[in-house]
C-alpha cells in the first residue's frame, strides 16, 4: 500500500528556535504517492563507514538554534567546510552566513526539503527544527504541525533515500511518573507538555521506521544543555546559566528551583561531542536507537558552592515558581547513561568543576573572580 501524504507551503515568519528553527503553519496543497517500496525494498542497508566512502554530506535543519550552529562547526572542522549545510527559516547573522553553506529549508514543505536532499547529495541529516515547551503550550496546533508534521516529513525523506539521520529527544520526555534516580533508557513515559509528548512520538516513530524499513535512526536524550554561549531564557534549568552571568554582574543570584532539586546537566561541547559519536559508531554496535547521555547532576545549592569558589562573596537567594518546580519535580534527577558507554564508548569530559571553570573562562575576568584566582 503506497504512503500517502499531503504537501504543505509553510508560513515562515513565526518560530521558536533553541537548536531548533522551523517552518509553521501547513497549508494542504496536492496529494501524491511515495511507495515504501523504495524504503522496503533497501531495508538491509548498511552504515556506510569512511574507509567505504568520502565524507558524508551533512544537512542540518533548524540550524540557527545554538546547537545547530555548533554543530555545523564541529562537523565542518571534521568533514569539512562544503560537506556540511546549515539550514532554517531565518536569515541568519553574517559569521553564520559567511562561516559555511547555508540554505533555505522549511521542513512542512516536503516537495522543497526533498529536492535539498536529492541536489545536495545528502547521506546525514540532523532533525533540530521543532517548537519547545512554553510557545508549545501556547500553540498546541502550531506544535503538532511542526514537532510532528515536520517530522514524518523527515523520516519519509531520511528513509527514501538511505540517509543516517539523527533527531534529538530531552529529558522532557519523561514525566511525574517515570523512575527519577536514575531514569534507565527504557521505562515509562508519560510527559505533560506537548513539547514532551512529540519527543516520546519521535522517539517510538523512528524506532519503527528503523525495524519497518531499515532507516538509520539514531537518538539521544539530551540533559539541561549549559553553553556561554547563550543567554538564559527562563526555562526550567536555565538558572544554571544565569548564576554565572549573576555572579560577574551584581554578586547577588536569585534562584526559582528549591536548593536540593537534583537535575542532570551538560557543558555542550560534552553534548555536540556526543552527537557525533553516536553518529560515526558502527551499526552493528549499536542495540538501541534512543540512548540517555549524562555528564553531571547537581542542585541549585550544590552549583552555587563551586560558583563561589570564584566569586565567594557571591549571595544566594531562593524565591520558588511553583510552575518550574512543578516541571523540574518530573523530570530525571539522574540519567542511566550505561548502555550509550557500554555500546558506543560515550564518556563525557566536563563535571562540575571543569563546567565552573570553562564558564567563567568564557564570560570573562571579572575582577572578584581575579582576585579569587
């Protein structure tokens, strides 16, 4: 039975971006056919490795997120400059744009995403586009078309044409009811937000599409990711990066979450290297297709005591939103990474003090963390 899907022409003046840019409203245009003949028929495919071919050619979608952009740098460095294409909605800033390929690519226009593999000669693809948690919450039909929509027009396209594709899953996919410390990669998950629920349906889809018509999915749940490079948003593990902007500027922080909540947390080179990882294993290695990374996890308390180690007259204040408590409470305290080190050899570099050091090395010399050095 032949796969039918609608063709949709996004608006793309809307979008929520964290690694993640995207086309968003989908507009039914034609119906055609696309037979999972030509998915089933290559079901036995195998992972090409680089001593069997050149380079992979590397398009990334929702690339002006601050994952995306790291990425395609690291990628470039590695495959080089040409072979990897950064891809939004968005004009991008002019280090982006002049640093390497960049294209338009709306990913609820299938007809248009599909001729980007085909002309570029696409073999990887990193799925980054998608609608987070709170402008989710508000726009849950804008959600559903992007986080999902969008998706199923990825894995059709990744599948068709043999392409190793990557998406990435969070530790939003969990909720209030699955085991928190630690939190294994198979167990229940039943998250609250729609951002959650298309995470879960990523996961499952590609998993399935992987089994069904030998589609070369790999994923990984991300924990709270931390970069200098970015400015906190107010997301629920983003006072993990205001504290260090808190302690350069005024010495007084503030925190939402209670002192004890336990999260898992990330530096994003830690994150990025991972990504390739779990990219360049081998097929045969891998015996799953979704695996948790970790790095480190800790308390607001226990973060502000290595902050202080810089900054010692930093002051600490705890005034609770009950909102991102609440989200916080049924997320993982601990990530069971075991089976992403057993299976593709994941071993992080930065725990807590190698992240306290790299972020003040990063945002600057302020003359307290001067002294205190």
């Amino acid at each position: 039975m032949p796969v039918v899907r609608s063709l949709g022409r996004a608006a793309s003046q809307l979008l929520q971006s964290s690694g993640c840019g995207c086309g968003l409203s989908l507009v039914p245009v034609r119906a055609i056919a696309v037979s999972p003949r030509q998915v089933a028929s290559d079901a036995s495919f195998h992972s090409v490795t680089f001593s069997e071919s050149d380079h992979p050619r590397v398009l990334i979608t929702g690339g002006l997120g601050q994952l995306g952009v790291g990425l395609a740098k690291l990628l470039r460095k590695r495959f080089g400059k040409n072979n990897v294409i950064l891809s939004d909605i968005r004009k991008p800033a002019d280090n982006v744009f002049y640093s390497g390929p960049f294209i338009f690519a709306d990913i609820l226009d299938y007809k248009n995403l599909r001729e980007i593999v085909v002309n570029n000669r696409i073999t990887w693809l990193f799925h980054y586009s998608a609608l987070l948690s709170a402008v989710g919450e508000a726009n849950v039909p804008l959600a559903r078309a992007v986080n999902i929509t969008g998706l199923h027009n990825v894995l059709d396209i990744a599948a068709e044409h043999n392409l190793r594709l990557f998406v990435p899953s969070t530790i939003g996919a969990f909720g209030p009811t699955s085991p928190r410390d630690p939190t294994p990669d198979l167990c229940i998950q039943r998250p609250r937000t729609i951002y959650g629920v298309s995470k879960v349906h990523a996961e499952l889809m590609g998993e399935y599409y992987h089994y069904r018509y030998g589609l070369d999915f790999r994923c990984l749940r991300y924990p709270g990711i931390i970069s200098a490079d970015s400015q906190p948003g107010g997301g629920t593990t983003d006072y993990a990066v205001q504290i260090f902007h808190d302690a350069i500027k005024t010495g007084k922080f503030k925190c939402y979450l209670r002192p004890d909540t336990r999260l898992p947390m990330m530096y994003i080179d830690d994150c990025l290297k991972a990504t390739l990882e779990v990219m360049e294993a081998p097929a045969e290695a891998l015996t799953m297709r979704t695996y948790n990374i970790s790095a480190m996890s800790f308390t607001p308390e226990e973060l502000a005591q290595e902050v202080q180690k810089y900054v010692p007259e930093l002051q600490v204040t705890y005034n609770v939103d009950q909102v991102r408590q609440a989200i916080a409470d049924s997320w993982p305290m601990n990530f069971d990474d075991s089976n992403a080190r057993r299976d593709w050899g994941w071993k992080h570099d930065y725990d807590l003090p190698e992240l306290v050091t790299t972020m003040f090395s990063y945002l600057g010399s302020d003359s307290r963390i001067a002294q205190a050095n």
